[in-house]
C-alpha cells in the first residue's frame, strides 16, 4: 500500500489546505513540461496526482485512511481470524451457489489456516472463539468438494487441540458428510498429522 502522505510530504493530520498547498508545489516541481528527460519526475508527477486525487477527495480519504491506520496500528488477534471467518460465512451465504469460486473458497480457508496462524490459534485462541471457527469454517465447507472439505477438517481438528467439545462438533460434521466415508481411517490419518504438527511447534 503507498503512503500517499509520504509522497506528498505530509503527516496524516494535514488539513485540505495543507494537503493542496503540498500538492501545487510538488507539481510545479516535478510537471513533466518542465522535466522533459527526466523519466522518474515524470513518474513521480503520476503519484503525485494519484495522491491527491485520493486525499482531496473527503470519500475517498476516509477509506484511504480506513486501510492506512489499520495497516499502521495492526495488531493480529483471534478475534481478527474469527471476523475473517464470518466475513466470508456471510459473503458466501449472500451469493448464488453458482456463482461461488469453490477454489477461491478453498484457497482462503488454506490459508487463513496454513501452520504459522493455527500455530498463532493453537498458543493464543480462547475455548470460545476456537469453537465460533470452527463452526464458522464448517459452514464454508458445504461449497467445496469432499477432498478439500476434509484437508481443511484436518485444519480443524489441529485447532480444536484434542478439546472433546471441539472434537465433538467435528465429527458430528464428519458423519453427516457423507455415510460412506470411513471415520474411523480419516481420524487416523488426521491425528497422524496433528502429531506432526505439534512436534513441529
């Protein structure tokens, strides 16, 4: 993300007289009229203009600044993992079934679950809010096929850390799958990558 304060030699707190006073001398200073061999100002002109198109604009710096002090201040937590989730609960259930990318779908569930966040999960999440992934991600797994429901359950399940409540809401969703599933083979398996995981950490 560019720091568009940066680029125009301000602080976040400009006023719009400041950030237009900024803008007309930087632009006098690097328009290409007056720099024609000068490849970079000309390039530097272009985000000058982008820069103040976005911070003159009141709508558009407020979303601007939405993202720049979120990127600035941001501090991971679970409850940020879990807002993910819904987000993307919410999105897919406001959506036509067939308009859904299952890999997209698949792809993110990778890896807001990949092994540095459930590491993260695993040494930082409460009880409650590993169930309310858990639950949330369960919801997701109806748009995907059973091979990637399952290599995400195997997520889950690392999550839950061997809690019998957590374990529980898993194999519940594990059997009503599909009946011809073998649960007994998939756990195996799973646990078998649990213990890797774990001796990893």
């Amino acid at each position: 993300m560019k720091d568009l304060y940066s680029i125009l030699n301000l602080t976040p707190s400009a006023s719009s007289i400041e950030i237009r006073k900024s803008y007309r001398t930087l632009a006098l200073k690097y328009h290409p009229d007056r720099n024609r061999d000068n490849v970079d100002y000309r390039k530097f002109f272009i985000e000058i203009n982008e820069a103040y198109h976005i911070l003159s604009n009141s709508e558009l710096k407020k979303k601007y600044d939405l993202k720049y002090f979120t990127q600035k201040n941001k501090v991971v937590t679970p409850e940020i993992f879990l807002n993910k989730f819904i987000e993307i609960r919410k999105f897919l259930n406001s959506r036509n079934r067939n308009k859904i990318s299952k890999k997209a779908l698949y792809s993110a569930l990778q890896k807001l679950l990949d092994n540095r966040n459930l590491h993260y999960l695993h040494t930082n999440c409460s009880q409650n809010i590993k169930e309310q992934i858990i639950k949330e991600v369960l919801d997701c797994l109806k748009y995907l096929s059973s091979n990637d429901k399952l290599n995400i359950i195997k997520q889950l399940i690392i999550l839950a850390d061997s809690k019998s409540n957590l374990i529980d809401i898993i194999h519940s969703y594990i059997k009503s799958m599909n009946r011809n599933i073998n649960l007994m083979n998939v756990l195996i398996n799973i646990k078998r990558q649990i213990d890797q995981f774990l001796n990893k950490s």
